[in-house]
C-alpha cells in the first residue's frame, strides 16, 4: 500500500508540473484559447483523482473514514 501511495505522490508532482507548462504556454501553440482550457480542465481532473487514490492508501485517512471521522471532515472542510 506505501509503495503505490508513493508511486501516486510522484505522478501527483509529474501532473503539477504538466499543469504548470501548459499554463504559461501560449494558447496558439495549444490549438487556440478553447484547446488550452479543455486540456487544462483535463489535467487538473486527473491531477484531482491522483490526490484520492493517493488518499487511499494513506493509513490514517483510511482509518478516520472507517471511524465515521472522514464524512464530518470533508463537510467541514
């Protein structure tokens, strides 16, 4: 479970630093302002997802949800 857990924490940095690019990139090198936002909008999903499956290998945010604790902590947050 840490092994992937630190797999998904270096794609994590990898997406960031696509993100990154693709945002000080010129929208004309991208396909046009439109292009740029779609690929944008994709990556930043992905870059999400990354962050739950990493999440879920983390032993104490596995164990404050099997507690109850994790469902008042996002609604708090």
């Amino acid at each position: 479970m840490q092994a992937d857990r630190e797999e998904k924490l270096k794609e994590i940095a990898a997406q960031r630093v696509r993100v990154s690019a693709l945002v000080a990139q010129d929208p004309e090198i991208s396909g046009g302002e439109r292009q740029k936002q779609m690929r944008l909008d994709g990556h930043l999903k992905h870059l999400e997802w990354l962050k739950i499956q990493a999440d879920i290998n983390d032993p104490l945010i596995k164990k404050r949800f099997e507690d109850g604790e994790g469902i008042h902590s996002i609604s708090a947050g």
